[in-house]
C-alpha cells in the first residue's frame, strides 16, 4: 500500500525503487476503462465516500455490459491496489473509496510550485 504521508510529486525528485513499484501497481489498476468507471461511480456515491458505509456491489453491475465475476474481478483489482476498501454484508458487498490512496496519488501527480511557476 501507498504511504499514507505526504510525498513529492514525481518530478520534483526521483522516486526510490520501491515506492516506484507500488505507484506502478495503483496506476497499472487505473489502467482499465472499466476500473476507472468502476471507481468513479463509488466515488460519486454519497455512501461510496464514507468509509464503513459504501455502496452495494448490485448498484455497480447494471452500469456494464460485462458479467458480475468480471466486475468482481476489477473490484478485486481495486481493492488489492488499497483505492478502495470493501466489507460484506450477508449477501451483498459494499465498497468505498480509500481517500489517503487517492489523496497520494494527487500529491504525487501535482506539479512543484518552481515548474508551476516556470509554466506561467
């Protein structure tokens, strides 16, 4: 999982061997049309955003023309690269956004205040 701390955008300073792996595994799961989707609509869920709460798996699966082991496997995918957190309900299960993932990956993607500067 991504540091939760604060980092240095990319091109701001290089980025160690490691902690290049693991930004690696959060974008490789950005990586596919239906991940993304599938993160947007969690995202934009009021129950998406609040953690323990969530938002049903069956809200999800109508939104694509794929089958629901397909959609549990990206879900899958997404939750293995911490951007979101699940827990299961009886029959059902309920996911979330995980904030200090995407909160990371907007540090690590922002431009340094020098280059932002540089571009004006």
């Amino acid at each position: 999982m991504l540091t939760s701390g604060c980092c240095a955008p990319l091109v701001a300073e290089p980025v160690g061997e490691a902690e290049a792996a693991e930004l690696a595994r959060v974008f490789k799961a950005l990586g596919d049309p239906i991940r993304v989707r599938l993160l947007s609509l969690i995202g934009a869920h009021d129950g998406g955003r609040v953690a323990g709460e969530g938002v049903c798996v069956c809200e999800l699966t109508g939104a694509f023309a794929v089958t629901a082991p397909t959609i549990s496997h990206h879900l899958k995918v997404l939750r293995e690269a911490a951007l979101i957190d699940s827990q299961r309900r009886g029959t059902w299960v309920y996911y979330w956004i995980v904030p200090a993932t995407l909160k990371r990956l907007t540090g690590v993607l922002a431009l340094p205040e020098t280059l932002t500067a540089d571009l004006r």
